[in-house]
C-alpha cells in the first residue's frame, strides 16, 4: 500500500535530474519521504544530497526504511551498498557544513540476510558498513577546526582484527570530530582478550544494548568477569559469549568447597543488568552450574542458547521449573541427549514454553526414529512456534514423514532444517558426525525423501513452510562476510599450536 504522497514522491525521484534541481524548493516534513522513494529506486546520488542538505535535527534509518503510513513496505533488510554508502558521504558533507542542522544520525537497524534484497544486488555487509563509517570518521578527523558542533551517529558495530584501530580511532578521537561515533551494538571476532576489553571501553559500554563476542576471540571465566564487572553495562538487552568463555582458566585451581566464585561473580553481575534478556553461553561446560548461572537474574529471559554445555538433570530440572521457561521465545539445546536424558524434563520444559515459543534449535540430540513421537507430543502445545532446527539427529525418511505430518499442525511455522537422512549414508554411520562424514550422502536419494517430505506439506495446505538442509550449519551473514579473516585466524592459531607442540618435544628431548 502505498498513498498518494509517496507516488508522487517517487514520480519526481525516478527523475533525479528534475529531484536534484528542485531540492531547496521542497518543504522539510517532505525529506524523509524522498528518502525512503530514493532507497526503494536505488538513486544513490539523491540519498547523498538529501542527507547533505538534511533539514530535521534527527535521521532515524530503520524508522524511515520501515513500515510506515504513505508506504508499507519494509525496506530494512536492503542492506543496499551503493545507497548506504551515500547515505555516510551525505552525513560526511552535512557536518562539514557551516551550522549543521543534524544532531543525530541513527544507523542502526538494518537487517544482513543469506542473499542481497536489493534490486542492484550490491549489499553491504555489517562489517562493510562499520569500515566505511570508521574510515570516514577519520578521514574527517585529519582536518577538522574546533569549535565546530558534531554529529552525533548511532551504529551497530561489526570488529574485527583487520578494523579494530580505524573504529577505535573513531571512537575515541584525539581532537575535533565532525562525525562521533556511538555504538549501539557491538559485535566482536577475531580479537584478543586485551584488545576486546580496551574497545569495550571505548565504545561507551554504559550505553550498549546487545555485546557479541564470537568465533576466534578467546576467553575465560577471568576475562568475562573483567568485562562484566562493575556494573558496567546497565543498558545490556542481549550477550553472547564465545566457546567456553565461562570455564575457568586453565592455571586455576578449584575451590576447596567445590563451588566456583568466578561463575558466582559473574552470575552476580548479570543479576545487576535489569534489561538482558537474551543470553548466548554455548559451548561452555555448565553440569550443575545452570541454577548459579541463572538464578540470580533479575527478569526473565527471552532467548537462551545453551547449546553443547554439558547440563545435567538437575540443570533441566531447574530451567523446566524456572520463570525464564515461560518466557522464552528462542531456545537452542542443541548438544544434549534430551529424549535419553530426561524426556519427561524437557517435555515439561516445552509444555511451560509453549505461550512463547517461536524458535527451537536441537541439533545432534540424539534425536533416534523411536522418539519421534515423544518429540510431535511436546511440539504439539507450541502453537506460536515458527522455526524449528534439528540437523544431525539420526532419523529415517518414514520417521521424518511422521514428524512433518505433525508439524503440518503447527499455524505459525514457516522455516524447518531437517537433517539429511539416515537412509542416505552407508549402514552404521556414527552420530555425531565430522563435516566429512556428513557431506557423503546419497544426494539422489536425499533429494527423492526431501520432495516427498515437501509433499507432506503441500497436501496438507502448507505450502507456507520452507524447507532445507544446510549440511554444514545455518546461513549467518556476519561469517559469510569475514570468512577470509576469520579461515586466516584459524590457520595462525593452528600453527601456533602446532609450534608450541614442536618446542615441547625439543624440550624433552
């Protein structure tokens, strides 16, 4: 739906030579409009004369690329390269202006997706855009006078080894800025321990509102508790940590009691943050430690990821019965032996779940052809439930058949990642599998099972679901954008490994 504004609108932008010419005649309540039908037709050279000449004291990016009443479309997941880099020369020439009207420039909000939703099919990734805003911040820096009033801009950060001086250099200028940089969000790969928490510094962690560090950013128990402590983030909605970040440091020793005061401390410290509500610990060894870690939290959660973390009984028991159960909107088991374990546990938990719910993740659970109906059950109650991820559990065609007769029940489910099938590998394939082994499949008989499940869906009228199996994980837009840096890391780390190795033995010998 668009109204008759906007089609005029865009009537005088698909003509920029006409739009650019009659810019200063046209009323400031009329700007975020031309905006918005510049982005949509791609008109890059308008995007960055709008915002040179911006006449309102604030840009809001996502509200203006958002649903709104002259148009409905939702433009936020065009991560358009040639517009967004317009729309940072334009911030760029307005500061640098006589007495710019901007005060604030809020970039935040734009959504990163498997593939560009642009027309021009140029996207520009997180970590794109945090280079080209660091840079330009910089560049400006070089010849800025004092006295100057500077615009402020807001920004999801993406950091990673290849930036991280350019965006510290942006955040914390030596002198005049015309541009100040302010993180949002910060998103932190491939750094070490000492430069993770000088940038946190930097990027202002009292007004921070969701902190990823991921992949090949090493830490520990120790390190979390400096990056936590002391009350240092009170604006925090959503962390994620990396493997093992809450286990204890190596060169530790356990409490004589038993107990573990790093964990308390920081469990203590995610108690002070009233607003977290989603937490991402996977990979972090937790048996019997889930009650110290959660407990303390002030509100509940909303989304919990503790994939691969090792719980007990007693850890299930405690998340089944807590008030974060009701609350959870995604939930992610991944790793844990759910239906050999404790089946009645974790349908207990899905049952307290099943208001909520959107999201569940439960890859290589183990999940066998027997338990299958044990697992319809539990789903059954989840009627908000709209994406469901269970690769590498070691179903058959006819028990898959089952389970998606069953979830053909389920209104709101639109996005299911199935695992390939047991009956395309060679008899007696282990579980959990390597990449290698689950790559070596019989992919026309994969392909045969996969149309049949799809025909499931088709006859029962939901056609609505989307169906896939991404053999080597989930698509993640971030990885997919720094995969050279981050396989580049990796391979250091491996040689290190590998010489340290190396010089052990001399040692010895």
């Amino acid at each position: 739906m668009r109204s008759l504004r906007f089609a005029c609108a865009e009537a005088l932008v698909s003509q920029p030579g006409a739009a650019l010419r009659g810019l200063d005649g046209v009323a400031h309540d009329l700007y975020p409009l031309l905006f918005k039908a510049s982005y949509l037709l791609e008109r890059a050279e308008l995007v960055r004369r709008l915002l040179r000449r911006w006449p309102l004291r604030e840009f809001r990016l996502a509200a203006l690329l958002g649903p709104g009443a002259d148009h409905a479309g939702d433009l936020r997941a065009r991560a358009c390269g040639p517009c967004l880099e317009a729309c940072v020369r334009g911030l760029a020439e307005h500061a640098l202006r006589g007495a710019p009207r901007l005060r604030l420039a809020d970039l935040t909000g734009v959504r990163d997706g498997r593939a560009p939703q642009c027309p021009c099919g140029r996207a520009l990734g997180r970590w794109g855009r945090t280079e080209l805003l660091a840079r330009t911040c910089c560049e400006l820096q070089a010849g800025a006078r004092a006295g100057r009033r500077a615009v402020e801009v807001r920004a999801d950060l993406f950091v990673t080894q290849r930036n991280v001086r350019a965006v510290a250099r942006a955040l914390a200028p030596a002198g005049p800025a015309p541009l100040r940089l302010r993180c949002a969000s910060l998103r932190a790969d491939s750094l070490g321990a000492a430069e993770l928490l000088r940038l946190l510094r930097l990027a202002g962690p009292a007004e921070l509102r969701q902190l990823q560090v991921v992949h090949n950013v090493r830490l520990h128990a120790g390190h979390v508790r400096q990056l936590l402590a002391p009350r240092r983030l009170p604006q925090l909605v959503s962390l994620t940590l990396p493997a093992r970040a809450l286990d204890a440091p190596a060169a530790g020793s356990p409490a004589a009691d038993g107990e573990d005061p790093l964990l308390a401390s920081i469990a203590w410290e995610l108690g002070q943050m009233t607003r977290l509500a989603e937490l991402s610990v996977a990979f972090s060894t937790l048996t019997g430690k889930l009650q110290k870690l959660l407990g303390p939290l002030r509100s509940p959660l909303r989304a919990l990821d503790l994939a691969n973390c090792s719980l007990n009984h007693a850890d299930m028991a405690f998340l089944a019965d807590s008030t974060h159960a009701a609350h959870l909107e995604v939930l992610d088991l991944s790793g844990h032996s759910l239906f050999s374990l404790f089946p009645s546990t974790f349908s207990r938990l899905l049952g307290r779940a099943a208001q909520t719910l959107r999201v569940l993740t439960l890859e290589e659970c183990s999940i066998a052809d027997g338990q299958v109906s044990v697992l319809a059950l539990a789903l059954g109650a989840c009627r908000q439930l709209q994406e469901l991820r269970f690769l590498g559990n070691p179903l058959s065609a006819p028990a898959l058949r089952r389970l998606f007769t069953a979830l053909c029940e389920l209104p709101r489910l639109c996005w299911v990642e199935f695992p390939v099938p047991t009956d395309c590998y060679p008899e007696g394939t282990a579980y959990p599998q390597d990449e290698l082994a689950a790559s070596k499949f019989d992919r026309q008989k994969y392909d045969a099972i996969a149309e049949d499940l799809r025909g499931v869906l088709l006859r029962a009228g939901r056609e609505d679901v989307q169906v896939s199996t991404p053999v080597f994980g989930s698509f993640d837009p971030d990885i997919q954008e720094t995969r050279d840096e981050l396989g580049a890391s990796l391979l250091q780390a491996f040689k290190t490994v590998l010489e340290n190795f190396s010089q052990a033995l001399r040692q010895m010998e």
